[in-house]
C-alpha cells in the first residue's frame, strides 16, 4: 500500500511537471509572438518614419533651391529698381529732372516732332501750290 501511494504520488508529480513545463513552453510561444507582434508593430511606425523623414529632406532641399533662385532673382529686381531710381533723379524744388538717359529719349522725341511738323508742313505747302497752280 505504500508503495502504490509512492507510485501515484510519483505520477501525479510527474503530471504536474509535465504540465507546468507544457504551460510554461506555451507561455514562451506566447511571449515570442507578442514580442513579434510589438516589434512588427514598432517596425512600421520606424518605416513610416524613415519613408516622412526622406520626403522632408527632399522637400528641404526643393525649398533651398528655390530660396536660392528667389534670392538672385530679388537681388536683380533691386539692381534694376535702383537703376530706374537713378535714371529718376528729382532736383528739389523742380519738376523730375530726367536723367540722360529718359533725356536723350525725349530729345528724340522732340526732334522727330521739329521733323514730322517741318514735314507736314512742307506738304501743305505743296498742295496749296498744286492747288492754286490747278485752279489758274
């Protein structure tokens, strides 16, 4: 009798053990799918991460060059500003005194007006002649 109570004693404990070392392995595959299923999880945010952090840098160097381009492009519209302020120079006190420049322009002006009058008026003369010479 005691021995059979050792022997079902020994089969209930290696009952136990088999089914804490059972428990235990399925706590492990547990535990290792969890850990693959938060480190994939984690894995796609860093992926995302890197994917937005490329876009960025692509976006910051776009917007450099275009900086650049915007930057010569003011600093010529500022050299050309400047240069039609020095072409606009006003005395004080006076009407805008044109620069050389705006005056050799409107001097031309001037003389193709003396021209297109003397013109004009060369040819009425002429046909007042006609006229005249016609009608006698």
């Amino acid at each position: 009798m005691l021995s059979r109570l050792l022997k079902e004693h020994h089969a209930k404990q290696n009952e136990r053990k088999e089914l804490q070392e059972r428990r235990r392995r399925e706590a492990i595959a547990a535990a290792t799918c969890l850990t693959e299923a938060l480190v994939d999880h984690l894995n796609v945010g860093v992926a995302q991460a890197y994917v937005n952090q490329r876009k960025l840098d692509h976006e910051v160097k776009t917007l450099q060059v275009q900086a650049g381009q915007f930057s010569k492009q003011t600093a010529q519209w500022i050299s050309m500003v400047e240069g039609f302020n020095q072409a606009l120079k006003i005395c004080s006190g006076r009407w805008p005194s044109y620069s050389d420049e705006i005056g050799d322009v409107e001097n031309w002006a001037r003389s193709i007006e003396v021209d297109m009058r003397t013109i004009a008026t060369a040819l009425e003369y002429v046909h007042k002649g006609q006229l005249t010479s016609a009608s006698s």
